[in-house]
C-alpha cells in the first residue's frame, strides 16, 4: 500500500513536470478539481501498465515500459482531450533555432505532435526512474 502511493505520488511529480517543461500546447483546467483529477487520471493510467503488462504476459523491462506508458498516455490525453472540461490541446508555431551551426526553422506543431512529445517524455523519465528505483 505504501509503495503504491509512493509511485502514485512520483508519477504525479513526473507527469507534472513533463506537462510544464514540453506541454506549450496543452492547455491544463484552472479550477483545482478537475486540475487534480486530471493529474490523478494519468498518474493512475501509468500505475496500470505494469498489470497489463503482465495481463498480455509480457516482461516489463525499461522498453516494454516505457513503450506502453507511451501509448496508455497518449490514449489518457485523446481521452481527456474529449471529455474534460477546460483541458484543451492547440497547435503552436515552434519558433526558429540558432545554436552554432545547428538551424531549425520553424514550423507549426499540431495537437498530435503536442501529445506524442509528451507522452514520449513523461514515459522516458517515468521508465528512468521505474530503473533507478529498483533495487
């Protein structure tokens, strides 16, 4: 019990983290409530890839970890997109890039893209962490 709650808590961090660094075009909901039942949607929809992991017999390693976070986000995401209030993802222009010889230009990122990076992130830190904190 008190493991799962630690993981709760962590994933919550990640995922909190992740959708303030990357999430420029998801829009978060501004009342408290359904700030914090979207948080607590996609920190239990993680908590859930180990069983259905383990449900389809497959070894959760870092890869198959952080494969199927990658995809239980983005569905979370589709999902959330759909029906909670004031959650809203919106296309951005990524503005253009200068670092020594290295140009990006800039495009524009559609709603997709918003959720693959993200989930992508949040997935990669959560299964890092998943392999630190084994022991």
């Amino acid at each position: 019990m008190k493991e799962g709650i630690k993981k709760f808590f962590v994933n919550f961090l990640i995922l909190y983290f992740v959708l303030d660094m990357c999430g420029k075009g998801i829009h978060l909901p501004v009342r408290f409530e359904y700030l914090f039942s979207t948080y607590a949607f996609l920190s239990l929809s993680v908590l859930c890839s180990v069983p259905i992991l383990k449900f389809l017999t497959v070894k959760c390693n870092f890869i198959t970890y952080f494969l199927m976070n990658a995809i239980m986000l983005s569905v979370c995401f589709v999902i959330l997109k759909m029906f909670m209030i004031d959650f809203t993802i919106d296309s951005y222009l990524f503005n253009e890039v200068n670092i020594g010889s290295l140009h990006i230009e800039s495009f524009t990122v559609n709603s997709a893209m918003s959720i693959a990076v993200v989930s992508i992130v949040s997935s990669f830190l959560l299964s890092v962490y998943r392999g630190l904190d084994k022991e």
